[in-house]
C-alpha cells in the first residue's frame, strides 16, 4: 500500500531520529506538525506509528516502510548528484522531489545503476535492499567513502562530494576525478594515495569527501 509523500517524510524523519540520533521518539515540533495532522492520521490508522503527549514513536510495524523511505530518499540523493549533476539546495530538493516515485522495483533499478552505494551525498548511510545483500555475495561492493578503504587497496575515483570551491580545485589539480584509478597506501596520521605516479596527502575530513568504487 503506498502512502502519502507527507507521511513518507513523518516516517523518514522518525528513523533518523530514532536509528541514527539514538531518540526514542520525535516531537510534533520537530516534525512540523500537529495532533490533527492528516498524514498523521492516515499512519496512525496503519499502526505504523504511535502519538503520546505529543511525541510520535514509531512502531515496529512501520519500521521497514520508514527503512525504505530513508533508502529512497537517499539513493535520489546520490541520483542527483552522481547522474544528473545537481549539486547543494537544487539538487536536495530534486531528490525530495523524486524520492517519492522510487516505488515497484524503480529503487533497485536507480540503486543497480549507482552501483549499489552505501551512503548518500552527506556521509549518511543507506540502508541496504536486497539487490545490496546479493551484490556483496557475488563479491561487488558499492561506493564507499575512501575512509574506508585499508592502507593496500585500489579503488576507481566515483565522484567528490563537497561543495567548496577551494577544495574542488584541490582535488580536480591531485587528477581526483571520476573514472580514475588510485591507491592508498597509509590511513594515518594522514591519507596517502596515488593517482597515477602522482602522491598526495589529505586530512581526514577531506578523505570522507572523496568517494570511490570498489571491487
């Protein structure tokens, strides 16, 4: 049964707040809502979530759609940005946008295409679909953050994600571009890798910038 786009974005804020910011429920004011909220309404009626004193919890039952919900969103994220190239606000609320039509199977299809990713363009992570599960059993893994590659490991360049110019730069001068191959070759106190003959260092923060396609 397909819910509204409102109750989709009531269910994917109540799994951040309870999966990933360790909250057991989410206020109506963090919400943007009220007691009389019709896409409130319409989850409470599918069992999908519970209303006490004005905090909304979500049950078990609406665990895996609000699961989805946050997968689709964050795989339209990545759509955007890796697919379309739109970047910053125009390319947030393109994925707000589209997430929503992520149904019957057109997740997996998008998620296939990106080669399964783990996290959206801001470092979250997203949750993993079936097609995920197999892929990483016949031995494909998705796009990762080079933060998480082991001092040793070859990875091919899939994109950069930030939005500063500056560090844009720097990164396009070191031949970090999509399509190109590097190698690590230290984790610590600093990143180093290569690209080519080429050798460069970089802090964490712009290591987690950098995302790359393993396998």
């Amino acid at each position: 049964m397909k819910i509204s786009a409102k109750a989709e974005e009531i269910l994917e804020a109540l799994w951040i707040a309870t999966e990933e910011q360790g909250d057991n429920a989410a206020s109506f004011e963090t919400l943007g809502i009220g007691p009389t909220d019709e896409a409130l309404g319409e989850l409470d009626r599918l069992a999908y979530v519970e209303v006490k004193d004005e905090r909304v919890y979500l049950r078990p039952e609406g665990r895996p759609e609000a699961r989805m919900t946050v997968r689709r969103h964050r795989l339209a994220e990545r759509l955007m940005m890796d697919v379309l190239n739109l970047k910053g606000a125009a390319g947030n609320a393109k994925a707000c946008e589209f997430e929503h039509l992520l149904h019957q199977g057109v997740d997996t299809k998008i998620c296939t295409l990106l080669n399964h990713p783990t996290t959206c363009p801001h470092g979250n992570p997203i949750p993993p679909g079936e097609c995920c599960e197999q892929a990483r059993r016949q031995g494909e893994v998705g796009v990762v953050a080079m933060t998480e590659l082991k001092a040793g490991e070859k990875a091919e360049i899939a994109y950069f994600a930030t939005g500063d110019t500056k560090k844009m730069q720097k990164l396009m001068s070191m031949g970090v571009l999509p399509g190109n191959q590097l190698l690590l070759t230290r984790t610590y106190p600093t990143f180093v890798f290569k690209v080519g003959h080429s050798e460069f260092a970089v802090d964490t923060e712009l290591a987690r910038e950098i995302f790359v396609r393993k396998g």
